[in-house]
C-alpha cells in the first residue's frame, strides 16, 4: 500500500457476525477501478478476485484517484463454519460480545 496508493494510514476491520467481513481501508491515492489495466502486469484485481472465488467469497474494490482504496472480503454463510473451524476468530482478536475487530496498521 505504501508503494502504490502512497498512503499514510490503513485500517483493518473483521466482523464476525452475521457473516465474515475484512475491510482493509486507506487513505491512499486511489484508483479509478473502471479505469485499472488488465493485463499480464497488472493482475492485482483479478487475482484477488479468483482467490476469494476458490474460498466461496466475495471481493469488492472500492476507490476513486485521491480518495484512497477500500477492500472488502465476504465469506459465504457456508464458508463462515470453515473460517471458525480454522481459528480465525481468535488469530483475528474478534471480540465475542461485538463480533467485530478493528486494527489500524500504520
């Protein structure tokens, strides 16, 4: 993020309930996803899309050029049971009574 968007600050937020949610969020210098290139050097998009599409996700970009990047992962109410077996609640610092974790990276 820093190489690219030349952002000062980045927020991560999972949420747990009522389905798995990771927004990573920066203030960065943002893109016109419309506009983003899609070809053999710039496979950023598309390889976040066919990765959240092998764990039954969804992945919305959201970003506009000197508004900074949002990156939202859903898992399928299916794929939550999984991500709960694996231990993310805990890795992730999910409180029980919010369901909800905030970090700010830097």
């Amino acid at each position: 993020m820093r190489k690219h968007a030349r952002a000062t600050h980045v927020r991560l937020e999972v949420q747990q309930h009522p389905q798995w949610r990771f927004e990573v969020r920066d203030d960065g210098a943002g893109f016109s996803v419309e506009a983003a290139p899609h070809d053999e050097t710039h496979v950023g998009l598309s390889i976040m899309a066919e990765r959240a599409e092998r764990i039954g996700a969804a992945v919305a970009v959201t970003s506009a050029p000197g508004c900074g990047t949002s990156v939202v992962l859903t898992l399928a109410a299916g794929e939550r049971r999984l991500a709960e077996a694996a231990g993310i609640a805990t890795a992730a610092g999910i409180d029980a009574g919010t369901g909800m974790a905030e970090a700010i990276l830097y």
